[in-house]
C-alpha cells in the first residue's frame, strides 16, 4: 500500500471502534468490537477482569489492522469508562505496553467537542445554532454551538448517565415503568439544568438537534422499516420525535430474549437498550424538539479530519 494512512480509535463504555483511513480521510477500514468495558462499573468503581480482557483482545486485534495498513499516524481516546474506573489508568498502561498503542482518556469537554465538530456536518444549514447529543455506556453529552465553520461551544454539559450504568444502576435489563420514569426524572433534571445554564431559550427558535450514537441510528432504522441495522445508512437522516416515541414503545414492549432476536439490535446491545430509549427520548422531550437529524458522524470522523490536517 503506499501514500500515508491514518487511525482513528473510540474506546467507550459499551465499544471500541476502529477507523483507518488515507491521507485525505478516505475510510480504508471499519470495524467495531463489543467490549463492554463499563459492565459493572457502577458497583465497583472497577473495570472487570472480563471487561479488561475484552479490551484488551479488541487492541490486539486493532494494532494488526493498523500494521497491516501500515498506519503512520493515530490517536487514540477513552472516554468515561476509564475516567471513572479506580483502575483506568492500569488500563492504559497495559494496552501500551501489550500493543504499543498509546490511549488517551479525553475528558468530557474534550468528547463533547470532538462529537460536535463530526456530527456538525449533517447540520441543517438554515438553523444559526445546533444541539448535539451523544449518548454513551456511561455518559450523556449535550453541547450546544453555533453552527459554523469553528463550531464554538456556547455551553455543554456531561450528565452520569449513559446505557450501561443506568442500566446497572436503575435495574432496567426489562422495561419497568416505576424504574423508567425514576431514570426519565433524573435525566431531566440535568437537561432542565443545561437549558437553565445555556440561556437555551434564547436560541431554541434557531436550532437544529442532532444525536450521534448507536441508539439513534438503531431507532432511525426502526422507524424506516429497513429490516436491518447498518450503522452508516441512515446518516444525517432527520426524524419526526412522534415517529421515534412510536418505536420506542415497540421496544419497550419486548422482553430480553425478544430485543436480541431484534433485527436492529444485538446480543450485547439488548440489555441495555431500554435503558437507552428511557434517556434518549427523555432529552429530546425536555429540549423540545419535534424533529431531530441523526448522525453517524462522530468523534472519530473529527479525529481523522484533525489527523489530516495536523
């Protein structure tokens, strides 16, 4: 192979996602692993030995991706997982030293703008500001920004909460309604916050919304009828909220067994995938929007860019 590649590396809560791309941020390679790597986190305060070996395995498979397509450069990030655990940065030391990658926990102004600058270009051009949400194994970010070139951030906010440890923590592996609306009340306190901080009200009428992660995509390919989840299919599709509110139902209506026999889903995905619907539509109906696009575009689509041009 020749000319230079570049490596974008997302280590979250939930998964570890690789993308290795040519000098102009051309997508050569994709690949995610389920690492789980928040599992249990909420009740140790440790990442566990299973969730450590899973890490460890998707690095080693990773680092022979990126030598077989002889990476020259790459950054590599983790997110609230390793911030919170009391051993993330053993973590850390042992892919480096087992590997040779050098992982980096971002902190979460830091992940906020990364998913920002990449969601920013599914962004309705018309809208003056945008709201991004990323919903992750064991944070929420909600930026809001102005929607330009520089994207600058007017205010963002990290809630504790993503689909893993709310799931752990709220017991919500099966829907129950007490414990969903426990979790939705939480939620919206901190959403009801960042609109109290972010002075919200005065840019709401000239705001786009945009959510990044896997559970709009999943929700997006629901309310389209897709027959299957194909993570970058439905980028930058807008969504009608009453449209996701009918999906969510749907889901909410299954029972485990029935969410991994999901088409959109997955065996690692079904247990905290209520969990998930409970944040995610909780937002969206705090900030009240009727529509909202959502975006595969992420972190590491702002990570390749900055790679190429730094």
């Amino acid at each position: 192979m020749t000319g230079k590649t570049i490596a974008s590396i997302d280590l979250g809560s939930n998964s570890c996602r690789l993308r290795v791309a040519d000098e102009s941020a051309h997508v050569l390679f994709m690949d995610s692993k389920a690492t789980m790597l928040g599992e249990g986190l909420a009740k140790t305060g440790l990442l566990s030995q299973d969730s450590v070996e899973r890490g460890l395995k998707a690095f080693e498979e990773f680092s022979s991706v990126m030598e077989k397509y002889h990476v020259t450069k790459y950054r590599a990030i983790t997110t609230e997982a390793c911030r919170k655990a009391l051993n993330g940065q053993d973590f850390i030391n042992m892919i480096k030293e087992k590997t040779g990658i050098k992982l980096e926990i971002i902190d979460a102004k830091e992940e906020a703008r990364l998913n920002l600058k990449g969601a920013s270009r599914n962004a309705n051009k018309c809208k003056q500001y945008i709201v991004v949400y990323d919903l992750g194994g064991a944070s929420t970010e909600i930026s809001l920004a102005k929607n330009d070139k520089d994207c600058e951030i007017l205010y963002t906010i990290s809630i504790p909460w993503g689909a893993r440890n709310a799931m752990e923590a709220y017991d919500l592996k099966e829907f129950d309604k007490n414990k969903a609306l426990k979790l939705r009340d939480d939620i919206q306190k901190e959403v009801k916050k960042f609109i109290k901080n972010s002075d919200f009200e005065r840019y709401q009428n000239d705001c786009c919304l945009i959510a990044t992660s896997g559970t709009p995509l999943r929700l997006c390919a629901m309310v389209k009828d897709d027959g299957t989840y194909v993570k970058d299919k439905n980028d930058g599709a807008s969504v009608l909220c009453k449209d996701f509110n009918q999906a969510i139902e749907c889901i909410c209506k299954m029972n485990l067994k029935e969410r991994e026999n999901c088409p959109y889903l997955s065996v690692d995905r079904a247990p905290i995938f209520v969990a998930a619907c409970v944040i995610f539509k909780a937002i969206y109906d705090a900030l009240g929007f009727d529509e909202m696009i959502v975006s595969f575009k992420g972190a590491q689509d702002a990570i390749l860019e900055e790679l190429c041009h730094g």
